[in-house]
C-alpha cells in the first residue's frame, strides 16, 4: 500500500517540496531508494515521512475493510501485513495478530545493512511472538509455513 501512495499525486508534491528532484527518477516517479537513503539513516526525516504516510495507510486500510464487509458475500477473512504493528499501536484496530518472524541471521541477510538501525527503533522480536494471538518462527520449510498458515485460516475461520 505504501508503494501505490508513492503514485498519489498529493503524496508525490508534498515529497517534492520536502525533498525536490532528488527523490524522483527520470520518469517522474518516486524513487524509494532514494527517498530510503535520506530517511533510513536520519530520525526526523523517517518521523516525518512516517507521519505522511501511516494516516492515508489507515484510510486506505479502512476503506478497503469497510469495502469488504458491505459487499453482498462479504470474505470470512481480511489480511492486512502490517510492518510496523505494535511500533504505531495499531494492534487494537484488527481482531487477531498473526505474528511471524525469522531467525536474525536470515532477516540480516534481507535487510543487509540497515538491519541495526530498523531493530534500535522496532520492537524485539520476542516482544512481537509474545503479544500476538499467532506466532511463528519461519526458520523450516516452505511446507511448514503453509501448514502453519492453513492452520490460523482455519482457527480464524472456525470463530
């Protein structure tokens, strides 16, 4: 969803006036490698591009909900991924939290460098398996995370 707000038109000015050329490619796009490098290793910058972004995440995020429920064969089950959770008290807004983590070594290897400066500011992982109503650890096979999976949908399904 933070993706497609990069195309919003609103989002897209207020960027351009924050950051100028600088956070746009040639084709006029946001590039979020660029827009990542200035706000990844800068506190205020990442606040305020947080605070840009998360309010029109939640509208979306309700609309698209409010969208579900009042369609004439409403789905048993909506899926929001949610990175930052518990980090902006969002928990309370959805009926179950599906937490599911990696060990640190493989969440290193797809973070790379940045892996310290997102954990100073995030929960701990623990934290995270402990306070969700699922949680798992994917350090097995493909199989096992589907299994898994399949077994939320179907406790979630059942209640």
């Amino acid at each position: 969803m933070v993706h497609d707000l990069y195309d919003d038109e609103g989002v897209r000015a207020t960027l351009r006036d924050r950051y100028g050329a600088r956070v746009f490619a040639q084709d006029g796009s946001v590039d979020r490698a660029a827009v990542g490098a200035l706000v990844f290793g800068d506190e205020d910058e990442l606040f305020w591009l947080e605070h840009l972004l998360h309010p029109l995440v939640m509208a979306r995020t309700e609309a698209w909900r409010e969208e579900l429920s009042s369609s004439p064969e409403p789905p048993e089950l909506a899926v929001n991924e949610v990175p930052l959770l518990y980090e902006t008290g969002a928990e309370g807004r959805f009926d179950a939290v599906v937490a599911i983590t990696a060990p640190r070594e493989l969440r290193a290897e797809r973070a790379g460098e940045r892996l310290d400066e997102r954990e100073q500011r995030l929960l701990p992982e623990g934290e995270k398996l402990r306070r969700a109503d699922f949680a798992y650890v994917n350090d097995g096979s493909l199989d096992e995370l589907d299994a898994f999976v399949a077994d939320v949908v179907r406790t979630l399904s059942a209640a």
